[in-house]
C-alpha cells in the first residue's frame, strides 16, 4: 500500500534539490540561467519541479535583490508612427534580457514627467529611457536625480551627460535640402519643428540654413513656418505657407507626418505633388510608405536605436557602466514625391 504524505507548505528549492539527487546552488543555477550544469542535470531539475509543484517567486527574489526587470519608457505623446519602431526595438532587446517594459505618456510638453518618475521611484523601477522628450532643463535634471539609470533616445540633454543615442540632425536635415538642390530646386521653404525646440527643431532649421548657404542660395525667412511634429500643426503651417503666396519648388518637412500634411493641404487646394512642387520627409516611418504619392524621406533606423538603447540601459543596470553615446547613420530613401527641375 503506497502512503502519500500532503505537504502542508509549498515546496522549497531544498526539496527540489533532493528529489533532483543534485545540490541547492545547482538548482539555483538552472533556475537563473546561469552557467554550471549539464543539459541531463537541468533535465533532472525541471522534472523535479514539475513533480513538486514547485513554482518559482522571481518576484520575491527580485525584491530581495532590490531589482523588477522592468523599464519604463518616456513618451511624450504617441500621435506619429516614429514611436511604433523604437518602442518595438525596446521591447524586443528587453525581452531577451528577460525585462518587461512600462510605456509612459508624459504629455507632449513632458507636463507629467515628475508624476511618472515619482511612481518609478516607489515601484523600483530599473531603468528609465527617454524617447524624443521634448527639450526641457527639468526634465533632464529630474532624471538625473531620481538615482535610476537613464538613457535617451533621439534627444540628447544640453546640460547634463545622460548617455544618449540619435542621428545627427544637422547633417541629415542638411542633407535632405542638398538633396532637392541636386534635383535642381533653388525655391526651397522648410516645414520646421518648433522654435523653442532646441535639440531636433533648431538644428534640422540649421542644417537646411547651412546648405542653402553652401549652395549660394538665399535664406528667406518667409519660406519657413513652424510646427510641432504632428500632423494637425503641419496642416496649419502648410496652410500659412501657401497664403504667403512665396514662389518654392520644394519642401523640406521636419518629420514624416508633417510631409504628408503639407501633399494633403495641397490636394485639397488642387495642387498635385510633385508635378506643383516636391517634398521630402525625415524618419520613415509607416506613414511615408504609405503616403499618396509615397514620400522621398530621411531615414532613421528607429528599430536599431531602440535596440540599442535598451542595451546601453542594460549596461549600466548590470554592470554599473554609463555607456558612449551613439551616432547612429541616415539615409535618403527616395520614392515618388520629388522630381527633378530644370
């Protein structure tokens, strides 16, 4: 007669060491993925697991080892396709490393930052990575402060080292108005970013100054109006350019959707693009892909710098090493929204 003796608690890493017949570190070693063991050994501890019912609390070893495997991410509003790209590069790279990942929408002025890093702090959150938050002294110091690894994504801080990683702005925007100069176009007005923008709006405005310049070309101010990389503000501005009725033969739009708000205003006005005037994008994203006529743009490697900066994150969450800041390289996608001119 077999006598089953009910455990009145739940099983412990000691029991599953002994019915495995190997010892306690080794049973911590295959639970932690780390190396030490033979692949018939962790065969033995996972069927004396299964035998056990024994479930592993990462949870309550985490919080002994004051440590969640979460991140956050910092947004401050997802309105664009650019985020969809960089979020999954972070969520893939994060789920290798066996993280999770907690979005946060900031707001588009980054107005609920110190609420989130407030409740980041109380959850003991492991990392935070900021993407493409608005240029602001208080933001970069609360995230200094807060004592939780940072890094930031298509932003970089004018005051304090936060490790970052981005493409050059100037040079892709310089690029991007060399480019329609090479396609003969000497009208060339800008859909800028904001003007108190100083991190991507003023050095994209830049670098379209500096090639105009290059090229010998005039800087006429009222072929440039202002937007805050959304669609709804590249309509307005688009709209302010035409009513200033300045000559142009292209545009250079300081991001994908806001391109895509300056061909519609134009269709809607019975302008055809490019056969009216040309545009190029900067990003893309999904929208330029699929964009009537598809648009000629930048392209950022926005999954590649969200891989990456969940890396240089994990860099210092495990390490305790600040990562170099990255760089990363651009390239002109050219598609059907820009023709040449004689």
């Amino acid at each position: 007669m077999e006598i089953i003796v009910k455990m009145s608690n739940s099983p412990t890493i000691k029991d599953v060491a002994r019915k495995a017949d190997v010892s306690v570190a080794t049973v911590s070693r295959v639970l932690n993925n780390l190396p030490g063991f033979s692949p018939e050994t962790e065969e033995r501890v996972r069927k004396a697991m299964d035998a056990l019912g024994y479930q592993y609390n990462a949870v309550a070893r985490n919080l002994k080892l004051k440590k969640t495997n979460i991140i956050a991410v910092l947004i401050p509003h997802v309105e664009t396709t650019f985020y969809v790209k960089i979020l999954n590069g972070i969520e893939d790279s994060a789920q290798l490393h066996g993280y999770n990942v907690m979005v946060c929408h900031v707001g588009v002025s980054g107005n609920r930052t110190q609420q989130y890093i407030k409740m980041l702090l109380e959850r003991q959150i492991d990392g935070i990575i900021g993407c493409s938050l608005p240029p602001d002294e208080k933001i970069d110091t609360l995230m200094v402060q807060c004592g939780i690894p940072c890094v930031l994504v298509s932003t970089f801080s004018t005051r304090y080292s936060i490790p970052y990683i981005r493409v050059d702005d100037f040079e892709a925007s310089y690029a991007a108005t060399s480019y329609l100069i090479e396609k003969g176009h000497r009208k060339i007005a800008m859909l800028a970013g904001s003007q108190d923008d100083a991190v991507a709006g003023a050095l994209r405005l830049k670098g379209y100054q500096k090639s105009l310049a290059d090229h010998k070309i005039p800087y006429n101010e009222r072929l440039v109006t202002y937007t805050r990389f959304s669609y709804e503000t590249g309509v307005e501005a688009m709209k302010k350019l035409l009513r200033s009725k300045e000559k142009f033969t292209g545009i250079v739009a300081c991001c994908d959707e806001v391109a895509v708000a300056a061909i519609s205003v134009a269709y809607r006005q019975g302008l055809n693009v490019p056969d009216d005037f040309s545009v190029i994008g900067y990003d893309n994203t999904r929208t330029a892909e699929m964009s009537i006529p598809p648009l000629t743009t930048v392209s950022q490697p926005l999954y590649k710098m969200g891989e990456d900066s969940f890396n240089m994150l994990c860099l210092e969450i495990e390490k305790g090493n600040k990562a170099a800041n990255q760089v990363l390289p651009f390239k002109i996608v050219e598609r059907d929204s820009v023709k040449k001119v004689k």
